[in-house]
C-alpha cells in the first residue's frame, strides 16, 4: 500500500507482510501471578508500647524472591524498622495511629507502592483507688524541648481508674527521691500522645515538699471532665535519677470551691463564701476552732461576714459534711491587712512576724508576712519616685496596679524579690508603668515584707524627685518630608515649662512650648537632648533618640503596616535557641495617632506567645526582665487577636507617634501568619 503526503515531492511506502503481526487469538498466555506484582495496601494487627512487635508484610505475583524499602521514613513508629524480606519489627515507643509508604520490588525488578496502616496502643499500668506505685529512675529524661519519652525505661506510664462509687476527691501521694515532673492528660485526648505542650497539665514534684496533687472539682483538670473515659492517664517524668512511688487516695467529702481567701482591708466589710461543688442544700459547713467575735458565720451557707475590726491572720480547720455523713476537713485563712500611710521623704517600720515565703500560708494570703503602704499623690510636681525596703537579709517590695480597687495588697505592676541587697523600685517618665500612671489616680499602694532571716529593723522609704523631665518613654517617629507639630508633655515641678533642643535634624526646631515643629528629610536616627525649666528656674535633660523614617525606627524588625500580613515557619522552641531566627520575630509598628489596632497572630501547625514590648524599650531590649507584656498565647490551628487601643495593656497612648516592637516565639516549630488591622481611632489621640 503506498500513501501520498500532500504537498511532499515523494511518496513514501508503507508494507504490511502477510501474518506478520499475530492474530489476537495467538498472544501467549502469561499467568497473572507472573504478570503483576500485587501488594495492597495494609492494616497491620495492633502493636502495644514497650512491647516487641513483629509483622510480615504480603505480595503476591511478580517474581519471588522479593524485597521492600520504606519509600519514607516520615509516618513509621518510633522503635520500628523495616528489614529487606518485608518484617516489620521492633519494640514501639509511640502510641498513635501511624500510616507509611513503602516498595515492594521482585526478582524481575517490577515495584510496587502500598501504604500501611498501624496502631500501636499504649498499656499504662492502671492504679485503683489505695493502690501504690513504685519503680526507679535511672536518670533525668528532660531535654529543651520536653520529655524524651522514647526512654521507656526512665518514664511511667500510669492510669488512675475512676471509681464507681462517689468518690470526690483523687489524691495523688508522692514519695520520690529525686525531682521529678507529672504530666496529666487532659479529657478526651489520645491516650499516651506526646503532645506534651497541648494535651497535659504540668506538675512539678518538689521531693523535699512530699508533693500531693489534688484532683477534683476544683482542679484544672477538673475530676469530673473525665466522666465519660475510664481512666485519667499520667505520664511521670524524672528529672534526676532515683525511685519513685505514687499512691491512689480516694474522698468522697465535699470539695470546696476556695480555701485561701484573699484578704481584707481593716474596717472595710468582710464577705467570705466557703461554698462547695454541686448540690449546697443542706451542708453544713463550720469550725471548731476559735475566731473573732466580729466574724459572723452561718454554717448553713458556709458564709462569714462582719466588718474587719483587727488586722491579722487567722489559720482554721473547716469542716464540710452532707446529709448522708461525707464529711471533709480542710484548711483555710482569713487575713485582714491594715494600710500605713507613708509620704514622700519618710522611713516607716515594716512590722511582720513571717517570711513571704514561709508557712502554712505564704505571699499575700498571710498579713502577718508584709505590710500594706498608702503614698497620697495628690502634690503636681514629682517627676520620679523611689520605693526601697532595707533592713534584713532578704528583701520583698510589691508595686500595686494604679487602679487597685481591692487588690492593694496584691503587687500586680510590679513584684521584687531581693536576699541580701535592698528591694528598690524606680517610677518616673520612662518606666512603666510611670509615674503619671499614678499620678492620674492621685495615689499609689504597696507592700513590703522579708524573704530573709531576719524580721527586725525592716523599714520602708519613699523618696520623691521634683526635677521637671520630659514625660515620655520616647520621642515620636518623624516621617521624612511631612510637615509636623508634636506638643510634648512634661512632668514635675511647677508649670508653665520653657522647652530647648539640641540635636535636632535639619528642618526641626523645638517651640519653647515643647512642640517639635517642621519637617526633615535628614532619615536615620538622630540623639536629641532636651532641656525643661519650670516657673522656678529648676530643670531637667533627658537624651533621646529620634528616628525620621520607618526604616531607621524598626531597625531590623520587620516594618509592619496597616492590612499588611507576613508569613513565615519556625523551626525551634525559642528556648532552645535563646530567641533565635529560628524561633523569633519581632515587628515594629509605628504609631500614626489615627487609628487603634489589633494584631492578627495565626498559628498552623505550632503553639506560640506575642508579647509586646513595653514603652521606649528597644528590639535588643525587649526580652530583658521586665521589659515586655506576654499579651497572648496562640494554639495550633487557632487565631488570637491582641488590641493595642487606649483600653488595653499596654496601652496605645503610652506609645503616641512611637515604635511599637510585638514579638512573636515559638513553642514548638510551625507556620504562621502575622496581620495588621487598623481602625480609626473614636477620639481624638
């Protein structure tokens, strides 16, 4: 048969002999066994933890004999390995679901890919109620990142059965030799994961405390969020070498929702509700011991009331009982405080018959470990103020929050714990929080007591500075080429304030009345003294840097605008490389006084902390005691949104026209994306 090419000068032949491709019928017969190599996907029998495991995996076909190889080692359990002749053994270390690939190959070099699916089932040793546990530890397990738990011989595995009857109360009594940590599994997770940051509770066990851990209504976790699983697993990890021993004390009295109480200000009324989990009615609740006349105690609510009348403390025994005669005995506190005026330039005795730290009761539960100081503020000129324990071997000073409301004895702004040296506070215009923080409540509370030996000679002082001072953590960012008009504020001595500036950039002059006025196009970072004199001629300088430009403010943190987001991936915990690249970023925002913000922080597929730094602190700064907030953690898979507005804390105004730095660690590694969004401010900033 010859075929013709259209337009091609030649012609080319194609020749089909006779009978020389067979006929259909005449194909060779190749058996399937020979023709294929079969091998299907699998699910192997279960394998238990700490258990040797071993399991062959099927072909079929091809020609023998045959061999496999992991086509990744990603998916395999801990402790397993493939061999060449398809054996899957070893002893798991993992429990989980896993699911691997592998390839298998035959004499004839035909593969085949299959996947594989194992569960490998943990098998703790389950403890009833008056069981004990013991064993020994070898050595520590701990590393950077958690537990090692493919030590199998230096973990405990451990399940503590849920009894039938009503049991209210687990005790866990431990009796160690060594440091160790407990691991308590939350409800409803996978039973022996490693999640470890997301699925337990942590528990230190203090050997020389003889550690017990609770379990209960009141716990977190709570006795009853295990209701519908059978066990509460637990995971014990030594931190040191030596022996162990765990014992199962079950209760079935009343669990009482709060045993400490917060204490009192004398004179003020005191309201105290020792209620119990579940059903009230009928509970009688009391004590035997001796209390003041003035507390008033109704033992069918188990309220106290009365107005403090003493300072003091009061350690008791109550006593919680239902109808049907479970009864529980418990120990609590009832602490009044009273408030010691102090004013500038004075020293007052600090009056305590206990260390912070010691006790049946310690920190603030107790009055009897420190005293409570009220400095009045309603004078306009102080600038700074110094707040110093001294007198003993061991020093506590506990700033409150400006607003306290009930809390004045709590240090909730700051708290210093000092042995040896003198506890010293600074307040003034760049700390934070700052004195004008104080300033504006007119007022100021904290306390003071020892952390040392010695409880004679404790003394209080308060020192005052009226020097006028810039009242400002940092000058504002200036953009290049915008005209601009910064009225700055000052703090101490006596208004009206005369203002003067040295090293200001070209375009920039400072206004007597403290405004920064002009424009600049001189970008970079600029040192900038300035002068402030009040009415009397008293002064004061304070040097700062100036930034004209986002660039020269952020520096090397990433710049970050409004409805801008940055993605990214971390590889560390930001432990274990001391807030490293591959743990760490931190972003600068710059503050335009338009709007509010909120920080978008989502984690993929790791656990981290945001933390903003606080006022005028720098990128170097920011992870040094004291200098940042940790504002939010963020879970896997999950979306935290932080505020930077006049009503959050940090809060926004502190930072007016500045560089805001927000951190972002890692826990464990994973992706995440970081947004912006802006709003515009309701008032004026």
């Amino acid at each position: 048969m010859a075929v013709r090419l259209k337009g091609w000068p030649w012609v080319a032949v194609l020749v089909l002999g006779c009978n020389i491709l067979p006929k259909r019928g005449d194909a060779p017969v190749i058996p399937p066994e020979q023709q294929y190599l079969e091998a299907p996907d699998q699910v192997l029998p279960s394998a238990t933890v700490g258990t040797p495991y071993g399991a062959t995996l099927e072909v079929d076909g091809g020609d023998a004999p045959y061999t496999w190889r992991l086509k990744d080692v990603r998916g395999l359990p801990e402790g397993l390995d493939l061999r060449e002749d398809g054996v899957l053994q070893g002893t798991p270390v993992h429990a989980g679901t896993f699911e691997f690939a592998v390839i298998a190959s035959d004499a004839s070099g035909r593969t085949k890919r299959t996947v594989i699916s194992l569960t490998v089932v943990l098998d703790p040793q389950v403890l009833r109620c008056g069981d004990i546990a013991e064993g020994r530890f070898d050595r520590s397990v701990m590393t950077a990142s958690g537990p090692d738990l493919s030590d199998l011989d230096n973990v405990a595995w451990l399940a503590v059965e849920l009894p039938e009857d009503q049991t209210e109360r687990i005790d866990l009594v431990f009796h160690n030799d060594a440091a160790a940590v407990l691991y308590v599994e939350l409800p409803a997770e996978p039973l022996g994961s490693w999640e470890i940051d997301t699925d337990y509770v942590t528990r230190s066990l203090n050997p020389a405390l003889a550690p017990v851990i609770p379990l209960d209504a009141s716990t977190t976790p709570s006795l009853t969020g295990y209701l519908t699983q059978p066990t509460v697993p637990l995971l014990l990890a030594p931190q040191a070498a030596g022996r162990w021993k765990v014992e199962v004390v079950c209760s079935d009295g009343p669990i009482f929702k709060q045993l400490p109480q917060y204490p009192t200000e004398l004179g003020q009324p005191l309201q105290i509700d020792y209620e119990v989990y579940g059903d009230n009615d009928n509970v009688r609740i009391w004590t035997e011991d001796p209390l003041p006349e003035w507390m008033d105690w109704d033992e069918s609510t188990g309220i106290v009331s009365g107005i403090a009348e003493e300072p003091g403390a009061w350690e008791f025994t109550i006593i919680a009982e239902r109808p049907d005669g479970r009864r529980r005995e418990e120990r609590s506190i009832i602490g009044v405080y009273e408030v010691t005026e102090i004013g500038c330039g004075a020293t007052q005795p600090i009056h305590v018959t206990e260390n912070y730290f010691e006790g049946e009761f310690i920190g603030y539960y107790d009055p009897r470990a420190y005293n409570v100081f009220h400095l009045p503020l309603d004078r306009t000129d102080i600038s700074g103020i110094r707040l110093r324990v001294s007198g003993s071997d061991g020093h506590y000073l506990g700033l409150a929050d400006p607003d306290p409301d009930w809390l004045k004895f709590y240090g909730g702004a700051q708290r210093i714990y000092v042995d040896m040296l003198d506890a010293v506070l600074d307040l003034g215009p760049e700390t934070y929080p700052a004195t004008r923080h104080y300033e504006a409540a007119k007022e100021m509370y904290f306390s003071a007591g020892s952390v040392g030996d010695d409880l004679e000679g404790l003394r209080m002082t308060v020192t005052c500075d009226t020097t006028p001072l810039p009242d400002m953590a940092a000058l504002p960012v200036i953009q290049p080429l915008i005209e601009v008009e910064h009225p700055l504020q000052a703090i101490g001595g006596s208004p009206p304030y005369s203002w003067t500036a040295e090293g200001l950039p070209p375009g920039l002059s400072m206004r007597s009345d403290g405004a920064i006025v002009g424009a600049t196009g001189a970008t970079g970072t600029h040192s900038v003294k300035l002068h402030v004199e009040d009415r009397y001629r008293q002064s004061g300088d304070a040097t700062y840097p100036l930034f004209v430009g986002t660039t020269a403010a952020c520096g090397r943190a990433i710049p970050l605008a409004c409805n801008e987001s940055v993605d990214g991936h971390f590889t560390h915990n930001y432990a274990q490389d001391g807030n490293g690249d591959g743990s760490t970023e931190i972003f600068c925002i710059v503050d335009d006084r338009e709007h509010t913000y909120g920080v978008e922080v989502y984690s993929d597929d790791g656990e981290l902390r945001v933390d903003v730094a606080d006022p005028g602190v720098t990128r170097g700064e920011m992870f040094d005691p004291g200098n940042a907030t940790y504002v939010s953690y963020v879970g896997k898979d999950a979306l935290e949104a932080v505020p930077l507005d006049p009503f959050s804390w940090p809060d926004l105004d502190d930072y007016a026209g500045q560089r805001i730095f927000v951190s972002v660690r890692a826990f464990d590694p994973g992706s995440w994306t970081v947004h912006l969004d802006c709003s515009p401010a309701l008032t004026g900033r």
